[in-house]
C-alpha cells in the first residue's frame, strides 16, 4: 500500500508539472498581451500587470485601411481557407490511398513506407521544384499555392494515419458486402468510412493544425501581405528595430485560440482516433 500510495503521488506529480511546463508559457503569453508597456519594459518583469491594457486586441482587430488590423484579419482569413482546403485535398487523396495499402498488406508495404519517408525529409527539398511548378501556373502568391505546397506535407501523414485506422476494420464486413453486390466505392463510403469515423476525425485535425503553424511555404511562395498567412504575418510584427512584444503576445493568443479550442472540444475523439489501431479485436 505504501509503495501504491508514493507511485500515484509520483504520478500526480509528474501530470501536474507537465500541466506547468505546458501552460506556462502560455499563461504568460496571455499576461503579455494585456501588460501596459511599461510593465513588459520594468526590470525586473511583474509577475502581474499593474495595469490591464487590451488596446492591442482592438488594433488587431480591426479593419481600417493599411493597419495591422487589416494585415492580420487578411492573414487570419488565408490561413483558415489554405488549411481548410488543404485538409480536404489530401483527404480526398489519402482515403483511397490508405485503403488500398490497408488491404494490400505486405504486397505495397515498401511503397507505404517510401511515402511515409518523404514526410521525414525536409520540406526545404521541395522549395526549388514547387516553385518551378507553382510559377509555370500562375499560382505563386495566392492561397492555391500554398494549398498544393501544404498537401505535399500532410498527405503522407493523412495517408499513414488513415491505414492504421483501416488495418482495424474486419475484411469480412466488406467481403458480405461484396458478395451482395455492392461495388468498391460503396464498400468504402457505406462501411469502412463510418467505421473509420474517430481516426478520420483526428486525421482532419492533426491535418489542420499542420497547415496552421506551417511557416517556409508560406514565406517563400506568397509576397503580398493579403496573400500570407499568420505565421508570416506574426514573423514580420517583429521584424522591425523596436517590437510591441505586447503587439506579438496578442497576436499569439489570437493565433492559437481556433486549434486550442478545437482540440479541446474534440479530446475524446483525438484519443480514440490515436489509440484506434493500437489494439486489434
């Protein structure tokens, strides 16, 4: 009982100094944004601000013509479309793609793997030929570009994920269904996609969120401010001689809301749709 009674302790322990080491940061973030700036310029730094300062929000946030505001809305809006249209894309590729692994087995085993490896390679390799491509199509500075740029990066990983979801599913189910008739794309939408369902909704999310902080892409194939997404848009607020640290710590915050958010709400599924090919029965 003794030795039970120290290993959760332990336990506990180790869980909440995870929840600092994680919440920490972001904790200061938020006390960042809303600091006066002669708090974020006092040595040393107040733990808390003497004064709540949420101006920076409002600058954000706004629309007036060639403002931050206008810049970081313009910004906020392509990374919402870039990711949305890139998850849907390499989801619509990565389904029958992982399928078919699924049930190949051993047979396309190599082929799944030299996919899975080009998620390992830097994307910093693939700069020189999507451009060359994105150029010869009139695609370079518009959310198009870096939707076919992204897929480069989520697809294997969509595909990957997709099939140890699919190894789960019982060959028999489709085997009957065959056998009543009904073609491969009906076997597919009809019984493996809704049996698929929590590992297809971690991949959509784990496939957002990617987009979301991808920065190289979004750095070298757009130029126009109402072209690029947050990422950039953040890199330039500090790129001048004097930053608003204030100015970043919000524009952060605003930034990381949509995906902490979504992650929350979707918890359960996230950790059903990882642990889905864990265990077979």
């Amino acid at each position: 009982m003794e030795q039970s009674r120290i290993g959760r302790v332990a336990a506990y322990g180790a869980l909440y100094l995870l929840g600092l080491v994680i919440l920490a940061p972001l904790a200061w973030m938020v006390l960042m944004s809303i600091s006066s700036q002669r708090d974020l310029t006092t040595v040393p730094l107040p733990w808390l601000p003497t004064q709540f300062d949420f101006s920076r929000y409002a600058r954000l946030l706004t629309f007036t013509h060639n403002s931050d505001g206008e810049i970081f809305l313009y910004a906020l809006r392509n990374t919402c479309l870039v990711a949305l249209g890139t998850t849907i894309i390499s989801f619509l590729l990565a389904i029958p793609a992982a399928y078919m692994f699924s049930r190949a087995g051993k047979r396309l085993g190599w082929l799944l793997y030299l996919i899975v490896a080009t998620y390992m390679l830097p994307p910093l390799m693939f700069v020189v030929p999507l451009y060359r491509i994105l150029s010869s199509l009139s695609l370079l500075n518009s959310p198009w570009a870096l939707m076919i740029a992204d897929s480069t990066i989520v697809m294997p990983f969509a595909t990957w994920l997709l099939k140890s979801g699919m190894d789960n599913i019982p060959a028999d189910l489709e085997e009957a269904a065959a056998i009543d008739g009904a073609r491969l794309w009906r076997i597919l939408i009809q019984i493996v996609l809704p049996l698929a369902r929590p590992v297809i909704g971690t991949t959509l999310l784990f496939a957002a969120l990617i987009v979301w902080d991808e920065f190289l892409y979004s750095l070298l194939f757009t130029s126009d401010s109402r072209a690029q997404t947050l990422t950039v848009v953040i890199a330039n607020l500090a790129s001048g001689r004097v930053s608003d640290y204030g100015l970043l710590a919000a524009a952060g915050v605003i930034a990381a809301t949509p995906p902490v958010l979504v992650g929350l709400i979707l918890q359960r599924s996230i950790v059903s749709g990882l642990t889905a090919g864990g265990v077979k029965g």
